[in-house]
C-alpha cells in the first residue's frame, strides 16, 4: 500500500509541475487581468481612471518645483549605486573613444590632429 501513495502522490505533484512549466513562455507564470489585456485596452482604461480622478478633484498634479524636487531624488538614488554610475561612464568612454576612432580612420589615422611624422 505504501508505493500507490507515493505514486499517487508523485503523479499528483508531476501534474502540477507540468502546468506551470506549460503555461507561458516559461520565463514567470502566466499574465492574468489587467496585464493580460493588449496595450491598447489598458491605455483606454488606466485613461479612464486618470479623467475620473480629475473630475473627482483628487488628482495630483506636479508644479514646477515639485517635479524639479522629484528628479534630484530619483538621481540621487541612483548615483549612490556605485558600479551602475561606474558602468554608466564606461559605456561613456566606450561610445567617446569609438567615435574618434572613426573619425581618426576617415582622416588617415593621425590622432594628433595634423602633426606628422
């Protein structure tokens, strides 16, 4: 009696392994409600909302100021994240010394801007 429980059980647990790994792409579990809709019916209906709350008079709208405040918060948390900023200038660097790269092969290669050898 004891390998038809451990069976049953097994099966029972395969079966519910086989539905998530089969639902979807595999890369989550399967997009429901709202996120399901295509973006075109979420735009009407977030939309809708936003009209609502203007109507209602409980809708916030940023001065100035307040936005200006809300942008040098968000920049101040995202330059304390030391290897995103360091990323941030390599691939600035990157991108700089591509283009005088470039710009050296198409007037012959000399870098030093007109002296040569």
């Amino acid at each position: 009696m004891a390998t038809s429980k451990e069976s049953g059980k097994s099966a029972s647990s395969s079966g519910g392994s086989a539905q998530k790994s089969g639902s979807g792409s595999g890369s989550g579990p399967a997009k429901r409600g709202f996120a399901a809709m295509d973006q075109n019916q979420q735009r009407e209906i977030a939309s809708k909302g936003g009209q609502a709350a203007h109507q209602k008079g409980t809708a916030h709208e940023f001065d100035s100021e307040e936005a200006r405040r809300a942008g040098q918060k968000g920049g101040e948390a995202v330059s304390r994240n030391r290897a995103h900023m360091a990323d941030i200038g390599r691939k600035g660097g990157e991108s700089r010394q591509s283009a005088s790269r470039a710009a050296a092969a198409k007037s012959g290669g000399n870098r030093q801007g007109g002296k040569e050898e």
